[in-house]
C-alpha cells in the first residue's frame, strides 16, 4: 500500500532519491525525522512484522503526513491523488486540498463543536502560518504516530504550567485507496479534546504581565 522507505528514513518514502530532486518543499529542504522516529521507537507498543499489511499502512499514513505538511506542489504528492483527495473529520463536510492548504495542516484536524469562549484552541482564529507556529513550538520533537489496528524549556499553554507528561489521544481513520494505491479519501474520528486536555492540566499562571486575552492561547506564550 506503500512504496518502499527510502534511505534516508524508515518509515517514509519519498523524501529523496532521484524522484524528489525537483520537489519544492515548504521549508527549503527535505524534513528530517531522526528525533519524532526516537521518540516513536521509544514509546511504540507494537513493533509490525516487515511486509505485513499493518506496517504498510504505517508508513503510509507517516508518508501522507509528510507530504501534506511539507511539499508546497500537489504535483509532487506521491501517496494521493490531489484531484480526488477529500478529508473529513467526525463525519463533518469534506474537504479538498484547497480547501486544507488555504487552512493550514493543523485547523482542519481540530474543527470542534464547541461554543467559541470554551475552545482551548480555536481553529477558526487560526492561520496556516500561526497554526504551524503554535504546535511545532508545543510539541519539538513532533508526533510520533502509531498504528496499533488495522480494520481492513517547556512551553506554556493557556497560562498553564507544563507538567512535562506525554500527550497521547486515540482515534480511528479510514483511508480510501484508489486502484494505483494512492489516497482518494481520509475520514478521522476522534475527540481532539483529549489532545488539549492534556495541555492545560498543568496550574493555572498570572497571563496579566504579557496582557494577552485575546487570540491563540497557544501563539500567545511560544514567542
């Protein structure tokens, strides 16, 4: 369901080799995931057996996350078909590529429900550009992806303390493959409060020396 990983990485493929050298990626260069594979060797709870299916799609989920956040030309997507692609979360209205890089990655992840002056994170305040800054900044060493079925200094977050524990929120998607194996359709269920949850645990902290009470509360402490 995936090409095979290139060299440079063990669990993605195209980010080098003679098939990438006209990619224009997002940052300048190919991403490097030496510390987000550490910190997924370290904390994984299944190691898949090479070739089954359960690794192929492993790799194939961790391929789409690169692509869909670093490579700027959907010419260069090499595990969907930008013309066919939607995403939706929770069974809400799908969106296409368009629509998810005019976004951002990370907002189209974190649509909520909830009433506005409830949402730790509000993806409708949220940039492309700002959403980026705030979780690469919350989460340095990015997230370390596991699939565990197959069905067919810290910063500070919303004037709360870090606790220093690792965030871990579960979920189901469901990816549509066309006849060439290339993603058409990716639909994730999953409760995204149980991500930022996790980040305001920690003890509420005088926000009245920055005067920020408004915009990101995440932005608004990352510098």
């Amino acid at each position: 369901m995936a090409s095979s990983v290139g060299e440079g990485d063990k669990y993605r493929s195209h980010l080098d080799g003679e098939e990438e050298k006209n990619t224009e990626w997002r940052y300048g260069a190919p991403p490097n995931y030496e510390v987000v594979n550490k910190l997924f060797e370290e904390g994984r709870t299944k190691i898949w057996p090479a070739g089954s299916l359960e690794e192929k799609v492993q790799n194939l989920v961790k391929t789409w996350e690169m692509e869909m956040f670093h490579k700027v030309n959907l010419d260069d997507y090499k595990t969907t078909d930008p013309k066919k692609y939607t995403f939706n979360l929770n069974g809400r209205e799908p969106m296409n590529y368009e629509e998810i890089m005019k976004n951002g990655g990370y907002n189209p992840l974190l649509q909520t429900s909830l009433p506005e002056n409830l949402r730790v994170y509000n993806p409708a305040d949220e940039t492309a550009q700002s959403s980026h800054l705030a979780f690469t900044t919350t989460f340095p060493r990015g997230f370390a992806l596991e699939i565990l079925h197959v069905y067919s200094g810290p910063p500070v977050i919303k004037g709360h303390a870090p606790t220093g524990e690792m965030v871990e929120f579960f979920g189901m998607a469901v990816l549509e493959l066309d006849e060439r194996m290339k993603i058409v359709k990716v639909e994730f269920f999953y409760d995204s409060g149980d991500l930022l949850g996790g980040l305001v645990k920690g003890p509420t902290l005088d926000s009245t020396a920055d005067g920020a009470s408004a915009g990101c509360p995440v932005l608004r402490n990352t510098g």
